[in-house]
C-alpha cells in the first residue's frame, strides 16, 4: 500500500471585512489571514480504506475521520476533502481509487476553516499519490472552485484575500505570534451568520461599504508589532456570530479581562482567539479562561506557519 501524509493548519482570521451581499449570494471580502500551528493532517492511501465509496466519472474515495469532533464530520461527498480528491483524480486521465484519513484537531464548524484545510491536504495528497505533478497555478484554482478558504490552506503563511477570499496576495512581516483560542461547546453554520450579518445591517440600515484592507494592521505586522496588531484585529461577522451564539460575549470579555493583546471571534464562529505577548502570556491566558469556565477547551498556538505540507510517503 502507497501512502502520502499531509499536515495541514488552522487559521485566524485577522481582519474580516464585508462587503454587501453581491447578485450571486457571496459577499466581497477583504480577509486577512494568518496559518497557526494547530493542524489537520490528511492521508491518502491505495489500500481499501474505510466507508462507503463516492464514485464520480472514473474516480473512487473514502474517508474516515478520528480526533477532534470526529462524528461530526460527513462521511459522504458532503466532505471537503472528499470533494478535492474527486477533482485531483478527475485530471488524471486513468481510473483511481483513494482512500482518504484524517486525523482532526482543526475544530470542527468552529470558523478555523477546518474543512477547508482538510480539502487542501487531500489536494497535495492525491496529487503526489497519484504522480499528477499538477502545477501550483492548477491547485490553487481547483482549491478556488471547493471553497473560498481553501486556497489559503495551500499557502499557509499571513495573506490578504480578496473577492470571496480566494484571490490571495502573501503579505510581509516579521516576528512570530501567540494565540490562545477558547472552543466553544456547539458549532455555528458559517451561511446563517452571514445571513444574520445580512439581517442586522438592514434591520439597522447599516449600509455595508466596499471593504478595505486595514493601513494599521498592515503596518503593525510589518513591524512585528504584536500590541499594535492586537488593537488592530477586526472582524465584521462578529455581532451575527454573537447574537446567534450569545456565551461567546462572556468569553471575549474574559480573554480580555485576562490581559489578551486583542480579542475577536474567528472567521464565522464559534471559536474565539485571543493574541498573546508571549509563550508564557498565552499558557497563563488559556489556564485562565479555562478556570472561569467561558469555553469547553483553549488550545494554543502560534503563527504563521506553511501551508499544505507533506510530512510522510510510504510506498
């Protein structure tokens, strides 16, 4: 049996801004994108594997999943990763099978772009499984037609994206940052909080202006900055994702009262991070929230990391 690993990371969203909702039910986006050292790693192998087939044109996977939130993940051609090696495999130009594993401590529905990232390592995977040698260009658009996050997953590193996240231009800077991020005990779909983000701009008549890269943040992660940066974090989703999902208030606060350097719910939720001045900072921080009982579990991390990587081949 041929395997090939791939370890994929989580990311945080550092500034989330959104535009009106476009004719085709998207929204234009300016979202700033850090890759942390919590990750997924994926395995495509030749062996028989576990689960029901999905077959599509000449194209055969299954999947199974162990770790974090394991039997929330959907089996079928609902999963991502699923989704990416049909689409790998359908540039072959043979008949392949693939059995795809993925061990999971991305948290799942959890705004750290789990799915995505699993969708990603599955691209790298199948590729090098398979002996496609797919250039760089050809992934990253294959990773733009599943979902708006995963091409990020193939970058990894610090990255603006723009149009629905896809359009990514790697952004400079220096240093290393700390994050604690504080899980919260249920999910939240990201459509309905761009629905509810939707709801409340009208209900208010809060008009949604083109969206704009932040000079502050920019600058701070020129300069490495971590203070400058934590004041700079911003995130549009966060009210929806606060209205529907009404604890993650209380959880804000405490990483705040605690000393964090900024505060803001990740990506669509439920998942808050908390930027950290330092190793240390973050373990006090996370033992911190965890006493005061705000969230089910912390976890820390730091960025930026890669992207999509392989960690093992056996042949």
């Amino acid at each position: 049996m041929t395997s090939v690993t791939v370890r994929v990371p989580a990311k945080v969203n550092l500034q989330l801004a959104v535009g009106p909702r476009r004719d085709d039910g998207f929204h234009d986006l300016v979202n700033v994108f850090q890759a942390v050292s919590l990750f997924d790693e994926v395995t495509a192998s030749t062996g028989p594997g576990v689960g029901e087939p999905v077959t599509v044109g000449d194209v055969t996977a299954r999947v199974s999943v162990e770790g974090e939130a394991a039997g929330q993940v959907p089996l079928d051609e609902n999963n991502l990763a699923v989704r990416a090696a049909l689409a790998a495999g359908a540039r072959a130009g043979r008949p392949v099978d693939v059995a795809l594993h993925i061990r999971k401590a991305i948290p799942v529905a959890g705004g750290m772009a789990g799915g995505s990232a699993d969708a990603a390592a599955a691209l790298v995977a199948c590729d090098e499984l398979w002996g496609l040698a797919l250039p760089r260009d050809e992934l990253m658009e294959i990773a733009a037609d599943l979902g708006s996050d995963v091409p990020f997953a193939l970058l990894g590193g610090t990255a603006v994206g723009t149009g629905r996240g896809e359009k990514l231009t790697a952004l400079p800077g220096t240093g290393e940052y700390h994050w604690v991020f504080a899980l919260a005990d249920t999910g939240l779909s990201t459509a309905k909080v761009y629905a509810e983000c939707d709801r409340l701009r009208e209900a208010t008549g809060d008009l949604a202006a083109w969206p704009e890269i932040s000079e502050r943040l920019l600058a701070a992660l020129e300069a490495g900055d971590a203070k400058e940066l934590g004041e700079s974090l911003a995130n549009d989703l966060q009210p929806a994702a606060v209205l529907l999902h009404r604890p993650l208030s209380r959880t804000l606060s405490a990483g705040r009262d605690h000393g964090a350097l900024g505060a803001l719910v990740s990506g669509s939720g439920p998942t808050c991070a908390f930027l950290a001045g330092s190793p240390d900072h973050a373990q006090e921080l996370a033992l911190a929230l965890t006493a005061v009982g705000v969230c089910r579990a912390t976890v820390t991390a730091h960025g930026p990391v890669p992207g999509a990587t392989v960690i093992a081949t056996t042949a």
